[in-house]
C-alpha cells in the first residue's frame, strides 16, 4: 500500500467517521526517505486545527530535547507516526487515550513504506508498552532509567507535555544523562554533527 492508500483507508475506516465528517484528516508526518522515527501519543486539541504535528509547547520541548529546529524536524529524514492520528477528545485529567486500533491495525503498513528508519523515538507510556512489549520495565521512568537496553532500534522518552515539569524535577538525571545522548544519537543519524 501506498501512503495515500493508507490515507484513503484511514479517511473511509468508519471508526474515523465523526472526523472525516468535520474535514479533519489523519495528522501524520511520513516520508520514504526518513531515518528518525518519532511516537507519540496522539494530536492534541491545537494540532487537530493546524493539522501540523507537534505544533504545540511540548513540540518546541521536543525538539530541544532533540537538539534540533523546525527545518529539521518538519524534514523528510524525520518521520512522526502517533500511536492515534486524531486528536481523542478531552477526559477528566487531560487528553483521552490514544484508540488502540489504529496503531494495531496500521503502523505495520506505514512502517514497511519507511526502510531507512535507524532509530525510533517512543513517546509516553503508550507507545513504550506497545513497542517495547515484555521489555517494557515495571514503569515508564525504570524504562527510560534503562534507555541503553533498548538502542540503536529504539529511544524511550517521557512525553515532552508541560504537565510533565514535575517528572522531570523528580528525575534530574534525565535532563543530565539521557538528553545529551539523545542530542549526540540524533544529530549522528540526521548528519547535523
């Protein structure tokens, strides 16, 4: 399949109804010639309208966290796949989950388009217990503790939201162990050492 097959199907899947009813499309950033994979959770509330991913604070994080601008980012050797490509709607303490079938019934269609991929970024706890299955640790701040175990295939990461300073207070040695690596990792595979 095509990426514009797999777009076409996700616009026609009835499960995707009420947004293909509003315009909205699938937001997604896909490119054969990517080498940096990104996943996250799922478009927020800003994004859904922008349509463009990561368009938001914890985009701008994200790409700190990276080591990287907006050129690179939104370039064709970076490719962003969420865990749900529309935007889930709000709950009780923030955004609804990611729905579970979309990464089930279409990552592995999309990943086989992207042969070039040399390392995935796995964002939240979502996509870490999907991905990393049995490797996943008992939480997702032992599974980051423990990124090494995982590379070069994959890079485990908090998500980058602004609910989650707290975290990141709680665990200093992620701002001074792990984002330097991550920086040295991405600029290696995009070339921009």
């Amino acid at each position: 399949m095509t990426i514009e097959e797999i777009i076409q199907a996700l616009k026609t899947d009835p499960r995707n109804e009420s947004y293909s009813q509003r315009g909205i499309p699938p937001v997604l950033q896909i490119n054969p010639e990517a080498k940096l994979l990104i996943i996250g959770q799922a478009p927020g509330s800003h994004v859904e309208k922008s349509l463009i991913p990561f368009d938001d604070k914890s985009g701008v994080t994200l790409m700190e966290w990276l080591g990287i601008g907006p050129e690179s980012f939104y370039s064709q050797e970076v490719a962003i796949m969420p865990m749900d490509f529309y935007y889930p709607g709000k709950g009780k303490s923030g955004d609804l989950p990611p729905r579970k079938f979309i990464a089930h019934d279409y990552h592995q269609s999309i990943l086989a388009l992207m042969p070039k991929i040399q390392m995935t970024l796995l964002i939240g706890a979502y996509a870490n217990k999907f991905y990393l299955g049995k490797a996943f640790k008992k939480n997702l701040t032992q599974t980051i503790a423990s990124y090494q175990e995982y590379l070069p295939d994959y890079f485990p990461l908090v998500h980058p939201s602004p609910l989650n300073f707290r975290w990141q207070a709680k665990n200093p040695w992620f701002k001074k162990d792990v984002l330097p690596d991550l920086k040295i990792k991405v600029a290696q595979i995009l070339g921009e050492n």
